[in-house]
C-alpha cells in the first residue's frame, strides 16, 4: 500500500465523506415523514387513497433501489421531469426508505395495546388525540431501534447513487483510482471511512435509543 497516495487522497475522500452523511441525514428526514403519513393512511385505511399507499409500498420494497434511481434519473426526463443528480438520489432514497419506515411504524403503533386507544376515547379524547398523547409516544419507542437501523442502511445505500455521477465517497473513490491506477489502496481506504462513520452513527444511535426509551417510558 502506498501510504503517500492515501494522504493525498484522504482531503478528497473525506470532502465525499460530507456528501453521504448529508444524503444520508435529508433523505432520513423526509422517509420519516413519508413513512409515518403512509402508516397512518394504511392504518385508517382511507378509500382510494390506501390502495395508492400499499401500491408505493408495494412497489418500492419490490424493486431494487438502483433500478428505481435509474427511473427518477433517467427515466422522469422523458416525462417532463428532470432532476440534477443530488435531487434524483436523495427522491431515490427517500422513497426507498418511505416505504420500508412505514412498515415499522405501523407495526409499532398496531404492537400498542387497543384497549388503551378504547380507554383515552372514552374518556372524552378524540381518535387524534388519543393517536397523538396516548399511542405514539409508546409506539415510538417500538419503534427506535428499527429506525436507527434504517439510517445505518442508508448510509451504505448512498454508495448506489455514485451511478448517476453523485460525487459520494465511492464516487470520488473512482475518481481518484482513475488518476492513480490504485484500486485495493482507494478501495481499502474508503471501506475504512464507511467502517468508521457506520461504527461512529452506530454507537451515537445506540445512545439516543436509550436516552429515548427513558424519556418515553416516564
């Protein structure tokens, strides 16, 4: 290994580094959203509106994700929709990570016991409220331990973006190894950093979970 060509790339690599976890850290944001409305709607089994739902759902854990990024990249322009890269890998992601988050949160919410939703209505709560103060809170922390699972996924699945010119770690992995004719070394030091950030997000997740699960419990 040729250590003076892992220092020179190691301010390149690291720069790349930043571009995943922001993939990482806005798609994350936006599954959430879009797995909770979707477990809601699948819950309440809204006409119309909850068959669209299990179709997505349906459909985004039926496909491979590198397939789904190629139809949002390459295939929306020929629809009128055209998105720059970043764009199109973070819709990829997200969509990707909706739909497999709404899963997990509709389990969770389902794991709380009914009874409890029968008693906060009985006592004068409406659906919403109940849903809101009474079976949420609990429902989350069903929920965390999948969630942060779900980010760590992520983080890997941004490498899967480098295919539509995202310059991700993986991405600048290849543009370096273009100049310097260095697979293993490139390779092996870009599986360090993923090795690194994954251990580093898992420790920190780890943490919060058990802060997390303190507070809602109280």
């Amino acid at each position: 290994m040729d250590f003076t060509i892992v220092i020179d790339s190691l301010p390149s690599l690291l720069k790349a580094t930043g571009m995943t976890i922001f993939l990482a850290a806005i798609s994350i944001l936006i599954a959430l959203v879009i797995g909770f409305l979707t477990a809601i709607i699948r819950i309440l089994k809204v006409k119309v509106v909850n068959e669209i739902a299990n179709v997505y759902v349906s459909l985004m854990r039926g496909t491979p994700l590198l397939v789904q990024i190629f139809v949002i990249y390459y295939g929306l322009p020929q629809v009128g929709i055209a998105l720059d890269p970043i764009s199109s890998g973070i819709l990829a992601l997200s969509l990707n990570a909706g739909a497999y988050l709404s899963e997990s949160f509709r389990a969770s919410i389902l794991a709380v016991d009914n009874g409890q939703m029968e008693a906060s209505m009985s006592m004068g709560m409406t659906y919403s409220q109940a849903l809101k103060r009474i079976i949420l809170p609990q429902s989350l922390r069903i929920a965390i331990p999948t969630l942060s699972n779900s980010f760590i996924v992520l983080i890997k699945d941004t490498s899967l973006v480098s295919v539509i010119t995202v310059t991700e770690l993986l991405q600048m992995s290849s543009l370096i190894i273009a100049k310097t004719f260095e697979p293993l070394t490139i390779y092996l030091v870009a599986a360090a950093i993923y090795w690194i950030l994954i251990s580093f997000f898992t420790k920190l997740l780890d943490r919060l979970e058990i802060r997390s699960s303190k507070y809602l419990v109280r």
